[in-house]
C-alpha cells in the first residue's frame, strides 16, 4: 500500500509540474521577477481547463500524501 501511494505522489507531482509549466504566461523568464504584468486577462478556454485540472491534481497531491503519512 505504502508504495502504491509513493508513486502515485511521483506521478501526481510530474502532472503538477507539467501543468504549471504549461501555464506560463508573459515574456520569458523576466517575467518571473515581475515584469511583463502591465493588463490583467481572465482565463478563458483551454487557460481555465488547465488551471482546474492543475488545482485538482494538487488537492489529490496533499491526500495522497496525508494518507501516506499515517498509512502502515
């Protein structure tokens, strides 16, 4: 049981990564550091399904590992 969850947690956190990843808005890296947030845009199409699945993904990341933690 104990390692069915850790890799479920490696795979959840490769999706989380990926997701954030594909999320990056804005030019380049100096946005990183504040710049290139002159206007502000909803999400709006495949930006909201990303953001919901990435959301999602992170709420089952913290289960999963509250469950891990006092699973023997």
């Amino acid at each position: 049981m104990k390692n069915f969850l850790l890799v479920l947690n490696i795979i959840l956190s490769a999706m989380i990564v990926v997701f954030i990843l594909i999320q990056g808005r804005g030019a380049g890296l100096g946005s990183a550091w504040g710049g290139g947030g002159e206007r502000f845009q909803t999400r709006r199409g495949i930006e909201k399904v990303v953001l919901m699945i990435t959301t999602i993904s992170i709420f089952v990341f913290f289960v999963v590992s509250l469950v891990n933690l006092f699973a023997k």
